[in-house]
C-alpha cells in the first residue's frame, strides 16, 4: 500500500502518499485526491471486453411487460426473467437475485431499453481492476430486490415505476468505493461529521433518470467514480476528456438527423460530453485548441505516438467517422495549443464489442471484411494482410473459385525460370540458404531491440520477412529499411473504409480484372484515368493500397497463387494531364510505383506496358532505364493479342489488351470483376491436377471466398532458422490446404503421421470446416448460375474460423 502512490506516478499532478486515519472498521484511504492515475490504456483501442464476468442486461421485479426481455446479438432469444412475488402463505422477505437470466458475453442493447419501459443504470470502467455495481430498489409489486453486476461495461436494467433505488459499487477482491467531490479538480474524498470517509451512494426516492452511466477508475484499493451522466434512453453519449490542462480544446460533431438535415454542433473546455439522438447517421468528430491549432492524426498503435504523415507530406487531421452513432465514446486529448493528439479512445458500441478475436469476419448482406479492431492493436500485433473494413458493394461470384483454392503450382512457378527467383514463399518448404537468412534477420532485430532476445518478426510483416529479404538482395539491413516503409506506407494507412476510396474506385485508375492461365490476378493500371488524383499523391496512394490490399484478403492462396500480373495502360495520358501538372503525375506514378516495389515486393509476375506514347522510340529508351534483374519481367508489347493476349483464356482479358471480355467503363471497374475457367477446360497443368472431370465443370462456377478466413488467406512462413521458430507453425501447418509437394516437405521437417494433400473440393470443405449439408449446396452440378449465387450468398454456409 505504501508504494501504490509511487505506482501511480505516470499521470501528471503531485503524488500524494500521506494517509489519514480512518475509523474502526473503515478502509485507509489517501488524504489527497492530487494524483490522477491514467485509466485507460496508452496506445491502443479500449473496448469492453467479452469475459463471462460481464454483465448481461438484467430486468428485475413485477410491474414489467411480462418479464420479457428481447436481446439481440449473435445468440438473440426471448427469456423470461423470474419474478419476486412471495410464496402465498409465506412472509414477505427481501429477494436478492444476483444475475438472472445471463445470456454470458451479451452486451446491453438499445433495443432492449427502448422496448421497454425501464430506466438503465450502466457503469462504465478502465481496465485496472473488475468491478461490481449494486442496485436496490423497490419495484412496482412493493417488493424489496438487489441487483449486482460485475465487469468492465454493465448495464441493469429496472422498471421505469421503480423508487427508492440505491446504486453502490465495489471492486472485485477489493475495497468498496467511497464517496468523492467531483465538483473540484483533484476529487478529494467526502467525509461524513464524524470524519469518516462516506460509501458511494447514488439514491433516487422516485421518477430515476432514463439512462445513467456511472465512470468509475482507479485501482483496486482506491477507486472513485469519476463521472455521471444522464441522458434520455434514446441518447447516445460522445465525451472529450483533457488530459492535461494546457490550453482550452473544443470537440466538433458534424451529423445527419433523422430528417435528413446536416447539423452541426461544438462544445469547449476540459470536459465536453455531446448527447445525440441514437438515429442520427454520417457522425464526424473533429478537435481543436481555442487560439491554437486543430488535432492532427498520430498512430497511436505506437506507444510514442508518432505524427502521421500523407503522400503529400501533410499531417492530416484527426478525424472520426461513423455511419451510425455509437453508443458511448470517450476521446482522450492532451499536448500543446499547436500539437493536440487524441492519445487515447474508449468505445462502446450497442450490442457488440470492440475487442474480438483476430481471425473472426463480419459479416453482413452477404459480404465479408475485416474488423477494425484487428489494426487497432500495438503495430507487432497487427494482421499481414487485409485491413479494408465496410465493404459494401457485393463480391464477385467468381472471387474465389475452386480452381483457384486448389491450383498446384509447378517448379517453374515456385521458382523463376531463368534467374531462380522464388515467386512462392508461403506453405512450402524453404532451401537452406534462405533459413540461414533468415536467421541472420532475426539477428539484426534482435540486436535492434525489435521481437525480444529471439528478434521475432513483427505480425505485419511475418509471412513477408523472405520476400523482403530477397528483395533487398538477402541484404538483412535492405530488408530492415523496408520493414519501415512498410510501417509508414501501409500500416499507418490502415483500416481503409470503402467509403473513404469508392469514388477514387469507380475512376478507373487500378482494378482487378480476370486471371491468367497460372490463376493469377491482373491488375490494370490507367494513368490516363488519374485525373485529380495526379495532384494528390494520398488519394492514389490509399486507392491502390485498397486495390491490392484486396488481392491479398481474397483473392490469393497462399502456397498456390501468390502474384499478381499487371499492365500499365498509357493510353492518351498526353491529352489528359495538362503539361502543367506533368510533374505532379510523375510525383504521384512515382508514389505508386514505390508502393508496388517496396510494401507489395516480391508479388509481380510481370509488367506489360502498352499504349506507350511516341511509339517503341520511347519503349526502347524507358527499357534502357530498368535494373537488368528485372528486365525479364517488364516489357513494351507492340502487339497486345500475340503478347498479353496469350497469357490468358480470352474471356479473362479486356479486348483492349488482346481478349474477348467487353471494355470497361471507369464507373464500371468497381467492383472488381473475375471470372471462371482461368486455365481453360481443361487447364494448361492437367499433369500437375488431380480435379475430376465434375470439378474441372464446376470448379470455377462458384466463390469459396465466403467459407475462408483470413489467416487462410495470409498463411504461414515455414521458417526453420531455429527450433523455437519452427514449432511456431509446425503444428499448424498441417490443417492447412497444402499441395502434394508441401505435405512430403512437411513430413519430412516434422515427422510422424504423414500430413494428405489437399487435391479436391470435399477436402477442402473439410479443412475449412464447412458443414456436410453446405457442402452438398456447393455442389450445385444441375443448379442454375442463379439459384447458384443465392445459394451461397444466403448465408447456407457455415464458418467456424481455423
């Protein structure tokens, strides 16, 4: 107790560590509420979290509409809640019920609130202990009740006819929470005329408010509620808090009512809580300092909260966008009049939480994306690949063919033919000199203090480590430089709403369409189709980070389909960009260039660039221009079908570049179109498949993109540099999709039961664990292409995540 002051200490303010003497039977409490402890976590999101002691909405007593309480959420059921009439015959007693009815994990919802006629008492926490919030009351019926919750987020619910309602709290393991004067700076504790310190006690005789939230912080032994709130059931509540006092900052909400009107709303000082109607839609919350400057977007990922720096060389600003308004949010700001931050954000939402699990989806209408939360993490934590989160506009049908999941590659297309450079890196088996450097790398993080003693590589950049090092050359200080930018150019960019870039999108500029014979995606390039993005180096830059982004969440397999082709379409760039802004678009092609080459290295194929200006004139002295090493992938095709066209089934390709698929419209190219029957009929690697005749038919008639996961789609690196590394996935990799080549490698490195390769569809339904009823609908041989699509996209398929 003596040194909890001391532990205290990281918050601005004088640490206090006298304590006073309490009366008999009370706690010791410190004199001085001049410490301020930071109760939120530095750096990352904080979300309630889903552990079974957290409260479920609860609704307690008679008077109430049947005792019913409707919940909705991933379990949604009706449950009726006991009620506390006396057994006839038997004397009136309090009841004391301690969570009725839990659905475990459920999170108070509004709809719940608002069906009913009940008040709400919500007791919001930061995370450095669990507690306990107490309700007693008297409910319509004249009968005593007791209602306690414990967690981080809970929510009681009572009849709105209820009086005499006492709300109290404590700390699980810990001392109760005594009474504080929150009307001063530093809280200090209330004592009562006998100078002992008083309990909490919240008391409403009658008519209690509508919905109360109670913020409660500290620590076990000395925690204090902060802040109350009351609000309408219908309202939703978004609060700044100063966490420091160095300048006067004001919150701004911008959103759209439920008549459709634009309105606008700002508020200053320390504290700044904004109460909002729950329908409001189009949310935008921006800070400022009164005489200073506005709040400039940090990573707060990185626990020194770096400024964030666009394309462009601006530190844009900090804004928060919501398509609905969230039930409560809690935006922490410090720092200077010039340099405000928001350092730390507390969100509730209605009905779900924030802190899920990294590999599970959303999903919704039939498309699937990744959870903003798995990029709200510490940088070492966050995911690979993926990252576009609310994605709206439908998937194609063809997305993810089984053609496609089950593509096995051939030794020309694990490995260059020519230069013997590696183009699959992940599910397979690697030669010694890469482990060995491999190895070397895990040294040089080690040594900079990245990954511990051991260097692990960092989350975002684990399955990438070999492609970095090779291409830097196997030069571990080449391959470290690119961890950065990879930092900088996409992980600071990261979550990407769709929203944000579907208008860059439908500009043509970069879309996917088709693949070739080898099931590789093609990306088309138009810098004709730039327009003011050639100004504007961010927007590119986040358009084609969305654009390839997509590639690798759902339309890659790792160990079979690992690149990308791409053609680059010059085609009256002269006419479109003005000579006045010719070197803005060579800035811009040179930011996206440098996008390709160092976040996404080790992915391209090949590049074609057609419609060159000037003629081959201008082809042969560009050619003059690029590195010998990688000469063999780009090229200047004069004739488009005999050199592009050839590469791909012609229904794969645009007439444009040498195929039969009609010419896009830039409106048209979002979303993305794919196709069936990549590799023809029969395919150009029947020697390498094992598909029966049925599959070949049927393989890329449907999308198997909704029954995959992302960590399938980001796979493993199979690094055996070290036995601490190589029992990190040695295990896991034998559930995985794996060719026949890997499953002997990986029998070989791990011994024991030999490991079945994946040849076919039913394995690989298995594998996923896709049920034996969605199975049977995916085999779909006599259905139309229509009752096809509903089929899968109504939601037949089950998903259990690997």
């Amino acid at each position: 107790r003596s040194r909890m002051p001391t532990l205290l200490c990281w918050s601005s303010g004088a640490v206090q560590s006298d304590e006073e003497s309490v009366s008999p039977g009370r706690a010791a409490v410190p004199r001085s509420r001049s410490f301020r402890p930071r109760c939120f976590s530095k750096g990352r999101r904080v979300a309630h979290q889903p552990t079974a002691a957290n409260a479920a909405p609860t609704l307690l007593g008679g008077g109430s509409p049947g005792g019913k309480l409707r919940v909705q959420g991933p379990t949604a059921q009706v449950f009726t809640t006991p009620t506390s009439r006396p057994i006839a015959g038997s004397p009136a007693v309090p009841t004391t019920v301690s969570r009725p009815c839990v659905i475990p994990g459920e999170a108070y919802t509004r709809t719940a609130s608002m069906t009913l006629d009940v008040v709400v008492f919500q007791m919001s926490c930061d995370k450095l202990c669990i507690r306990t919030i107490h309700v007693a009351y008297t409910d319509p019926d004249g009968q005593q009740q007791k209602i306690s919750e414990s967690g981080y987020n809970c929510s009681i619910l009572v009849p709105a006819a209820s009086t005499d309602v006492r709300v109290s709290f404590s700390v699980v393991g810990g001392r109760r929470v005594y009474k504080v004067d929150r009307g001063q700076r530093h809280a200090p504790y209330v004592k009562d005329a006998q100078g002992s310190y008083m309990l909490e006690e919240f008391v409403y005789a009658s008519k209690p408010p509508q919905h109360v939230q109670y913020f409660v912080t500290g620590t076990s032994l000395i925690s204090w509620v902060s802040e109350v709130d009351e609000r309408l059931r219908s309202e939703n509540l978004l609060q700044m808090l100063s966490r420091d006092f160095r300048c006067i900052r004001s919150m701004h909400v911008s959103y759209t009512d439920s008549k459709g009107a634009r309105q606008q709303w700002s508020g200053t000082g320390a504290k700044v809580r904004c109460h909002l109607q729950s329908d409001v839609t189009d949310l935008e919350v921006t800070f400022s300092v009164v005489g200073g400057g506005t709040a400039r977007k940090v990573d707060r990922r990185d626990p020194e909260m770096p400024w964030v720096k666009d394309a462009n060389g601006q530190y844009p600003q900090e804004k928060f966008v919501y398509k609905s308004c969230p039930g409560f949010v809690l935006y922490e700001i410090c720092g200077s009049s010039l340099r405000p931050r928001i350092s730390n954000i507390v969100e509730h939402c209605d009905g779900q939480e924030l802190d899920q699990q990294p590999d599970q989806l959303a999903l919704a209408g039939g498309n699937c994306w990744d959870s903003p939360t798995l990029f709200a993490v510490p940088l070492d934590q966050v995911p690979a690949i993926g990252g576009l989160v609310d994605l709206q506009q439908p998937h194609s049908d063809h997305l993810l063919p089984g053609e496609v999941a089950l593509f096995e590659p051939t030794q020309s297309e694990l490995f260059q033919v020519g230069t013997g450079t590696r183009l699959i890196f992940l599910n397979t088996a690697l030669t010694q000199a890469e482990n060995h450097a491999l190895g070397e790398f895990h040294k040089l993080l080690a040594s900079r203090g990245i990954g511990g003693a051991a260097g692990d590589f960092p989350g975002y950049m684990e399955p990438h480590a070999l492609r970095m090092l090779q291409a830097g050359k196997f030069n571990v200080s080449r391959a470290a430089d690119m961890m950065k930018s990879m930092v900088k150019e996409r992980m600071q960019r990261l979550p990407i709403a769709e929203a944000d870039v579907l208008d860059d999108l439908r500009k043509g500029f970069i879309y996917w369409h088709g693949r070739d014979k080898k099931c590789r995606p093609c990306c088309v390039i138009k810098l004709g189709q730039l327009g003011d993005m050639a100004r504007d180096k961010e927007r590119a830059v986040r358009t084609a980070i969305f654009t390839l982004e997509y590639a690798l969440r759902f339309a890659m397999v790792p160990g079979r389909v690992e690149n990308w082709v791409v053609i680059i379409d010059l085609e009256n760039i002269s006419n479109v960009i003005s000579p006045w802004h010719m070197s803005s678009m060579l800035a811009t092609s040179q930011a996206i260039g440098n996008t390709l080459e160092k976040v996404y290295c080790g992915r391209m194929a090949w590049l074609k660039i057609v419609n060159m200006p000037g003629g081959g004139i201008l082809g042969r002295a560009l050619n003059n221009l690029i590195p010998p090493e990688k000469k063999d992938k780009v090229s200047f095709p004069q004739d488009l079908k005999a050199e592009i066209g050839v590469h791909f089934e012609g229904h794969q390709l645009e007439q444009r570049y040498g195929g039969s698929a009609p010419d896009l419209e830039p409106e048209a190219t979002y979303p993305f179109h794919f196709f069936p029957n990549c590799r023809g009929v029969q395919g150009d690697h029947a020697e390498a498949s094992s598909l029966s005749d049925w599959e070949h038919r049927n393989a890329g008639d449907i999308s198997l993109h909704q029954s995959t996961t992302l960590e399938f789609h980001q796979g493993m690196l199979w690094d055996e540099s070290s036995e601490q590394c190589r029992d990190c996935w040695a295990n896991r990799a034998k559930t995985c999709s794996l060719t026949p080549q890997s499953s002997q490698a990986l029998l070989q490195i791990t011994g024991g039961d030999p490991v079945q390769p994946c040849r076919d569809l039913a394995s690989w339904l298995e594998i996923m664990k896709v049920t034996t009823t969605s199975s049977r609908r995916l085999q779909l041989e006599a259905a139309t292409p229509e009752s096809r699509c509903e089929d899968v996209l109504g939601g037949e398929v089950v998903i259990v995540p690997l």
